[in-house]
C-alpha cells in the first residue's frame, strides 16, 4: 500500500509538470478531459488480481517501477530500413510517443488526412472535440484514466465520406534505450465517414538492448460510420522488459464493417484490450488475433464486444502458442444488450502449450440479455499432435522443420484472415522469425511424456 501511494505521488508530480505545458492545455474542454481522467486514476488506483477484469494478471511491476514521461528523442533515417514495409500508403513515425517527421513519409490521396494529434491539437482543436475522449469509459480502466490524463501526441487520422484507401497506413511506435524507466502515453484517433475504406497498422518496436524498463501505455479510439470499412492491426514486439498496455475501442455505425487484427510478438508484460461497441444496426466485427510466448512473458487478450443494436454480427478468433514459462491469456465477454436483437456471435480461442512450464488462463463469457440471439463459444488448449510430427519426420523432414510446419500450420487460422495482402505478407514474414526459435524442441519435449499424451488426447475442450 506504500509503494502504491508513491508511485501516485510520481504521477502527480509528473501530471502536475506536464498539464502546465502540454500541447493544448489552454483549451478548456482538453483541460477538464485530463484533469477528469488524472482525478479518476487517482481514485482506483492501478487493478490488482481482485478485479475481475485482471484476475489472472498481476500489474505489480508496473505499480513498483517508478517511471519518468519519456524524452524528445531522434534516430538516423537509416535506422528505419529493418521496419519497412513493402505497399503502404504513408508511414507515420513516433519516437518515445512523439511524432517524427523527419522519419515519416508517403503521399495520401484526397479525402484522408494523417496528422500528428498535437499538431491537430495546435491548428483545429474543435475536429477532435467532438470525437477525442467520447467513447473511452475512463471509470472502468485506469489504465485509459492514465493515458487519458498524459494525451498530447499520436496519430490522427480521418477519411472523408465516400473515401477509398487501398494501400494500409503505417504508424510505427519506436521506443528509444533509457537507463532510467520511462512511460509514454500514445493517443490515436482513426474516424471513417460514411461508406469509406481505410486499412491501419500500428507496429511497436524497441530499438537496440534493454536498459531500462519501458511501460507503453497507449489508446486508440476508432470512430466507423455508418457503411464504413475499416481494418486495424496492432502489432507488439518491443524488449523483454517492456510493459504494453494497448487498448482499442472501437465505435461502429449502421452496417459498418470493422476487423482488428493482434500480432503479440514481444513485451515482457502485455495487455491487450479490444472492445467494440456494434451501435448501429446491422454491423458486423471480426476480432482476430495471435500470441506468441517464450521465456517468462504474459500475453494478456482481453476482449469485450457489445450488442447495442439489432442484427449485428461479431467473430472472434485468438490463436495462442506458450512456451518456456510464458503466460497466457484469453478473456473474452460477449455482452447482448436487450435491444440487440437477431444478434450472431461466435468466439473461439485455441492454444498449444509446447512444454509443461507454459501456461493458459482461457475465460470465454456470455452476456445476453436479448431474447432472439445465436451465440457461441469455447475454448481449446493442446499440445502438438505427435502422430502429425511422427508422420513429417517418416518423410524425411527434420524434427525443427517439421514442428515449425505444424506452429505455422495452426498460426495461419488466423494469418488467413488477415486483409489486404501488404498485411498479411509482413505479419507472415514477422511470425516466420518468431516460429523458428519456437520450433526448437523444449529440454523437457524428450523426457517422458504423459498419461494423457500417450493416450493420444492432445486437445481439452472448454465452454
């Protein structure tokens, strides 16, 4: 409890230092959304595993660090080569959770607009007022209070109405070697008018060793209207000793089509929270996503997908390979709210365990409160099916190749939902790496197996 009360006393001093001079802190309604959000923050405090919603994640290292808002900082251009990507539209560059022109590029048709948000805040603070803070529910996570009270830079992007963007938006997040803990705060802000198409891809990556613990706590509040099409995909591969916390609340329209894609590749502490809310009649969610886990990470997905309107649709697959000691995670609620007739919801999430030491905490959920509904869901946790290894290898094919098979077999469920094609192609490439080192058979894979493995039983059903 007293290191609880002096970690807040850091953020208040840091608060405290940041609201005299950050980008916009003048206006009035900017002002009181921070200061509401500060207050909130201090009134919960961080959760703790008594809080349902992060029964099976522990937040104490987050609690105990004592962290510093992030510098300015610059890299070389060249720097940048190891993270292009091939058939963008634009990259757009923070370093530290501040925008870098200098490292950004591309050219954007008319009708959509890339801004950083306090260049946005600076020029025309009345576009965001409308949209900035509305439909993030600061009193249930304080993790938004906080990043609600920090928001000064990130992404801002807009598509006007009728709008068609072909090629994904690129906004990569670099995060720069501190001897000292440091914190950033990113805030996007993605609004798709009526019957547009947009594709966004938010990368975030560490660069060099880890020195110093990093904790990235980010929010992007994705506005669809009514007809829009929107895909996004967050990618998480920063150090070992990286705290990500992401949270992405999605706003839908009337027949608005939204996908959001999760790559979790890296982060030694990672939570990701994805939560729509299908207003409009007759929108449809798809919520795909894969995790990869090694050494002593935990992978965290919480998802909450709300009913609010008749006729709608969600999808939700998570994918998830442990190894090591790794932690896992899957807790998705589905709430149908009473009006939410003729819903359809589906969820599934799926996991191989690669070693003994690895482990899942698989929570699917139910909430309906509408009478005229389809609803489903389960959960799966495993192990590589022996008889399909035994079958590669009296093929010839080597033990390491002929696991990394079966990994990308079962990671590409979800690698083939993935659109358009530029996305695909580089979460393929990124995942190719990462199956590869889980490919190597665990220490304790040659010991002696189990009962239930040699009984042939390789898959637990729950739900």
């Amino acid at each position: 409890m007293i290191a609880a009360t002096q970690q807040l006393e850091t953020y208040l001093e840091s608060f405290t230092t940041f609201a005299k001079h950050a980008t916009g802190h003048n206006l009035p309604w900017l002002r009181k959304l921070r200061e509401d959000a500060f207050a909130r923050f201090c009134e919960t405090g961080f959760p703790t595993t008594r809080d349902e919603d992060w029964r099976f994640t522990n937040v104490s290292p987050i609690v105990q660090t004592p962290f510093h808002l992030a510098q300015a900082a610059t890299l070389p251009k060249t720097e940048l080569e190891k993270w292009r990507i091939e058939g963008i539209a634009h990259q757009f560059v923070f370093v530290n959770g501040r925008f870098a022109g200098a490292l950004s590029s591309g050219k954007l048709p008319a009708g959509v607009e890339v801004a950083s948000l306090a260049a946005k805040i600076a020029s025309d603070p009345a576009a965001l007022e409308q949209h900035l803070g509305r439909y993030l529910n600061i009193q249930r996570d304080a993790f938004c209070a906080l990043n609600t009270a920090f928001a000064e830079d990130g992404a801002y992007i807009r598509i006007r109405k009728g709008a068609v963007l072909e090629e994904p938006i690129y906004l990569l997040f670099l995060s720069t070697d501190d001897q000292k803990a440091m914190m950033n705060h990113p805030r996007n802000l993605i609004v798709a008018e009526e019957n547009s198409q947009l594709a966004v891809i938010e990368d975030y990556v560490s660069t060099g060793a880890a020195a110093g613990a990093l904790f990235s706590n980010t929010v992007t509040e994705l506005v669809a209207a009514d007809h829009a099409v929107v895909t996004h995909c967050m990618v998480e591969r920063e150090h070992v000793k990286a705290f990500n916390i992401s949270t992405l609340r999605i706003q839908q329209g009337r027949s608005a089509n939204v996908s959001s894609h999760s790559l979790l590749l890296g982060g030694g502490l990672v939570r990701n929270n994805v939560h729509p809310v299908l207003a409009g009649e007759g929108a449809d969610c798809l919520i795909n996503g894969l995790y990869l886990g090694t050494g002593q990470q935990h992978l965290d997905n919480y998802m909450m997908v709300e009913h609010a309107s008749p006729h709608c649709g969600s999808r939700q697959f998570y994918n998830g390979i442990l190894d090591d000691h790794s932690h896992g995670v899957f807790h998705g609620r589905i709430v149908v709210h009473k009006d939410a007739q003729k819903t359809d919801a589906k969820q599934t999430n799926r996991n191989l365990l690669l070693c003994d030491d690895a482990q899942i905490d698989t929570k699917p959920q139910l909430e309906i409160y509408a009478d005229d509904v389809k609803c489903t869901h389960g959960a799966t946790i495993g192990q590589i099916e022996e008889s399909a290894l035994f079958y590669l290898r009296s093929r010839g094919i080597d033990e390491v190749t002929a696991r990394k098979l079966l990994l990308a077999a079962f990671a590409s469920e979800c690698l083939d939902r993935m659109e358009p094609q530029s996305l695909r192609s580089y979460a393929e490439a990124l995942l190719n790496q990462a199956l590869l080192q889980l490919a190597h058979p665990h220490p304790a894979s040659s010991g002696k197996k189990s009962d239930e493995g040699s009984r042939g039983r390789n898959w637990k059903e729950i739900g």
